[in-house]
C-alpha cells in the first residue's frame, strides 16, 4: 500500500486542466493542482483522461485559474478506491466532500438518430464527451441571445408582444 508522507504530488507527472484531453487513458488517482502547489481535489478512476473530459468539478477549478492536473498510474484498479481514501485523508484536498459550485443539473434531451450520430463523432474529434460538447454549443448560443437582446426578461418587453 502506498504511504500518502512519502508522495509528493508536485513530482508527479502533469498536464494543465485545458490539456485534459490529453491526459492517458489508464487507471489513475489525480490531484488537481493550483499555482501554489495547492491539492484542490483528490480522486480516482479507471479512465483518467474520459474522467476529466465530463469532471463535475471541471468549471470550479478552471474559474480558479492555473490548475494542474497530476496522476499516479495505479497497476490494480481493485486498490483505486483504498488508495483515494488515503490521500484524501492525508492531504484534505478543500474541494474533496465540498458543495460543487455551479452545479450542474440534469435534462433530457430528444435527438434524431442522425444528428445524434453525428454529434457522437464531432465530440470524439474533439475529444469530449457528448454532454460536454452539446453543453459547450449551449452556452455560445446564449452568449449570443443575451447580447442580442434575446433574452430580456418579461417586464422588459412592451405590453402586448409575447415571445413565440
């Protein structure tokens, strides 16, 4: 079993957080790293790389600015769950059992097949996932929304014209 006083997550290798997809795709426990040397967040999963293109956290920690993203390989995936524990005891990561800021919630969404499909293999090239890509379309679309006016509340349209 690994000591958590002898790791030094610093040493560890990394990549930046807007480098996620290109993070290996093994077993891992990760640290996500602010430009203090601050451990963030804690965790562990059978696929680092898909864990991070869909992470909960993946928004809170960018908003943080300069986070790093460092891992361990772990041989037996058995083991994931123990060793996480560990070092989340150890290092008591501040982000680790905290309410996620902006939490994301769920919906449902109905796509013909083909748009589907296509969708699937725009967000592989991309390297997301495709919740992330469409949540990314989503957003740009709002963007556009407000600055055009789209989006104005109800109070602020003139009497007698209702939204479609």
């Amino acid at each position: 079993m690994l000591n958590p006083s002898t790791l030094d997550p610093l040493s560890l290798p990394s990549l930046p957080l807007e480098q996620r997809s290109q993070l290996p795709t093994s077993p891992c426990i990760y640290f996500a790293i602010d430009s203090r040397g601050v451990v963030q967040c804690i965790g562990g999963t059978g696929n680092l790389q898909k864990r991070w293109l869909q992470h909960h956290r993946y928004k809170q920690l960018k908003n943080l600015g300069s986070i790093s993203v460092a891992y361990l390989s772990v041989d037996k995936p058995a083991l994931l769950r123990e060793i996480e524990d560990a070092l989340i005891a150890w290092f008591n990561p501040p982000l680790n059992g905290s309410a996620v800021v902006g939490e994301i919630r769920r919906v449902s969404l109905c796509l013909e097949e083909d748009l589907k499909e296509k969708l699937e293999r725009l967000a592989k090239a991309r390297k997301r996932s495709l919740s992330n890509l469409i949540e990314t379309c989503m957003e740009e679309i709002a963007k556009q929304a407000e600055k055009s006016g789209e989006l104005e509340g109800e109070g602020d349209r003139p009497q007698g014209k209702k939204k479609d």
